[in-house]
C-alpha cells in the first residue's frame, strides 16, 4: 500500500511568487491534514479536510494560503504570494476512521519550502 | 490551550543503552490521546507509539515504551537496547478527544534530537 506522498520535496521561489504543493493521501482515507513546521520551531496544524469539506480551518495564518481538496482525493496548498516567513517543512497527513482503533495520523515526507 | 513541551533539544545515547525521552503536556480536557513519532534524517515522520487518557496500562511497542503519568502529565518516551538506526528526531504529539474518531488535529511539541553513538 502505498504510503502519503507529496509533491515537490522541495521548492525555491522568490517572494511574491505563488507555488501550489500537493499532497496524495493514502487510498481510502478521508482525512487530510496539512502541518507546516518553521525554522526548528515545532509543527503547527494548519487545516483539515473530511474528503472534500474543510472540517478545522483554523491554523491557516492568513489569506495567502488557500487549500483544496477537489473529489476528495489529492490536496492542494497554494501560498500566495509567498513571504519570507513562509519558508518551512510543509506536512500533508491522513488517516481513516476506524471503529476500536487510535487512528494515526500517517505522513508524508514534507515539502520543503524557501522564500527567497 | 493545548501545548506540549520537550525539554530536551538534544540526547546522547550509546548503542544498545535505554534512553527516555522527556514530553509534558496540558490540556483541560479529560479525553485525549498521546503520539510519538520520529522523524529520520530521510525528513519522513514516522508514527511509534500511542497512549489514550482513558487506558490503565502504559502502552508498549516493540522497543518503544511509553511511561505515562497522568497526574504529573507526562509520557515519556523510552527506547530500550537503541540502535543506530534510532538517531532521529522525536516528537511528542497530542490529540484531544478519544481514538475511535480521528477527527482533531495534532498539537506538537518541538521535538527531541537523538542521537545513538557506536
């Protein structure tokens, strides 16, 4: 079975540019999370989808970053236009509801992120 | 709030030696669940162990054990016998609400460079 992946590993743009980063969920999960973790600080939640709908919204720092989740699969984030304080480790998670279980949260590798 | 705290931003540990890993944690509520995850040089985080509020027993996991105090709010992590392979960074995590329903987000700390000498 095939893990979360995300796509770039890593990007570099100048700020003021946008860049959209993906994130391809376990098959089946209707969970999506994206975390970001800053400059060695810890990771900080920033939204989660229950496939298609965005249940917590409440982590995204501001209006330059929009997510989406069209069919409920595959997640995009698109940060625009980027600031240097932007610059971090962009984690995509997802998980299933299971009946009995504790349900992690599985992750991707990260994106990582350089504002410029 | 929600918060976790890792004390330690670094641990030296030598080969086939048991180490704990320090995570405190606060919370008003009375259900919640508690992850630990490592994350290798490779950037991937990796779930290890997890510890519900509600369960009388600390959770163990191959190696990985999870010394939970409730009262004291802690759940330290130990890893007895380390590897090599264990030299990562280890985060503390928590989840409010109860494990059937993966519903809330994790709230994490800044986590617990390891490393594991020869």
């Amino acid at each position: 079975e095939a893990g979360v992946t995300q796509f770039p590993s890593h990007s570099v743009i100048e700020k003021g540019q946008t860049v959209t980063l993906r994130c391809d969920p376990i098959s089946g999960h209707d969970n999506l999370y994206w975390y970001r973790r800053v400059m060695g600080k810890e990771i900080k939640f920033l939204l989660h989808f229950v496939k298609e709908s965005k249940q917590d919204e409440s982590g995204m720092p501001n209006n330059r970053f929009l997510a989406e989740r069209t069919g409920g699969t595959y997640s995009t984030l698109k940060v625009q236009p980027a600031e240097l304080e932007d610059s971090g480790v962009y984690f995509c998670a997802s998980s299933q509801d299971r009946t009995g279980r504790y349900n992690e949260q599985f992750f991707g590798p990260g994106t990582r992120l350089t504002v410029l | 709030a929600q918060k976790i705290t890792q004390t330690q931003p670094g641990m030296f540990v030598q080969e086939k030696e048991a180490v704990t890993l320090d995570c405190t944690y606060d919370t008003s509520d009375q259900s919640y669940g508690l992850f630990w995850y490592k994350q290798p040089s490779s950037g991937e985080m990796i779930f290890l162990i997890y510890q519900g509020s509600y369960d009388e027993q600390n959770a163990t996991e191959g190696r990985y054990s999870l010394n939970f105090q409730k009262a004291r709010k802690s759940a330290n992590l130990v890893i007895s016998a380390s590897q090599l392979g264990d030299s990562a960074m280890y985060f503390c995590a928590m989840r409010e609400g109860r494990g059937e329903t993966s519903g809330s987000r994790l709230t994490f700390g800044e986590g617990t460079q390891l490393t594991v000498n020869p």
